[in-house]
C-alpha cells in the first residue's frame, strides 16, 4: 500500500511513531488496524438509548403471548422432530397434511 501525503503529515506520522517507539510502517499499520476495527464495530454494534432502549428491554422481558398460528407451528414442528421427519416447508407440510 502507498500513500502520498505532504511532508507536514509525513513529520507528524513520524512523530508519533518516535514517541510510541515504533516504525513508521508499524505506527501507520497500528492505527488503520485501530480506526478500522473502530468504524466495524460502529456498524455492527447495536446501541439502544432513551424511550428505544425501554421498548426493546420491555419485550425481551416481557415478550407477548405467542398467537394460536406460532403455537400451531410449534407443535407440528415438534412433532416432525419426535418422529424424525424434520419438516422441510412448513407451507407445503400444511397442504399434504388431511384433516381428518
């Protein structure tokens, strides 16, 4: 990797790698490692604050009822598993089963 900066930046690059006690190379390398690292976490990383953060930690610890359908599926789904038939697609599992 090449980069081209005046001979101020240079200097000052230089600098700071003077008082850490490293290599130019190695102070460049260490500080984009920094700033990367950095920037992923701030797109990775969810923060929540304010009224957003009570609204999530409110459904996590106290999450709805599940509807009758999720209640349904879970049961087939269970059931699949106890026979050793995982389903393959909850949709084309509902339409071959009979409802006799």
């Amino acid at each position: 990797m090449e980069a081209r900066v005046t001979a101020e930046l240079k200097a000052m690059f230089q600098r700071a790698a003077d008082l850490k006690g490293l290599t130019l190379t190695d102070y460049v390398i260490n500080s984009l490692v920094d700033s990367s690292q950095q920037v992923i976490r701030e797109h990775e990383v969810l923060t929540w604050s304010g009224r957003n953060k009570d609204v999530f930690l409110e459904a996590l610890l106290n999450p709805p009822p599940a509807s009758p359908k999720l209640v349904a599926a879970l049961a087939r789904y269970k059931e699949s598993i106890e026979n050793g038939h995982p389903t393959k697609s909850t949709t084309g599992h509902r339409k071959a089963r009979s409802k006799s």
